[in-house]
C-alpha cells in the first residue's frame, strides 16, 4: 500500500525529497505520541520504583540490655 502511494506521488511529480521529510515528521509524530502514552502509563510504577529505592531503610531495634552502657 504504501509502496503504491510513493509510485502515485512519484508519477505525479511530487519530489522523494518531500515524500521522505513527510514521512519522517508523520513517523516522528507517531514515535511522539506513543512516549508520552507511555510515560503517563507508567507514571505509577515509575514513581512506586524511585520511592522504594530512596526510602530511608529502617532498621528494627534489637533490645539490647547494655545499651545504656
């Protein structure tokens, strides 16, 4: 199909040079959608991730009876 539409606008005069930039800003344009539907996807467990990785880790507190020493 797509090979049909570059013959189509090959024939009528329509220049590769356009054809290629149309259809890098098109691809572009889909590339871009799909990161940001991505991104707001996984926001939750980007979040969840960074939080477990930064969290203070706490440490129980074995009962020492010589502490106080």
């Amino acid at each position: 199909m797509a090979l049909t539409v570059v013959a189509a606008l090959d024939e009528l005069g329509i220049s590769r040079t356009t054809i290629v930039v149309t259809f890098a800003i098109l691809l572009g344009g889909v590339v871009t959608a799909a990161a940001i539907a991505i991104g707001l996807g996984a926001r939750d467990l980007a979040r969840d991730l960074l939080q477990s990785q930064f969290r203070p880790k706490v440490r129980p507190e074995a009962e020492d009876p010589l502490r106080h020493l």
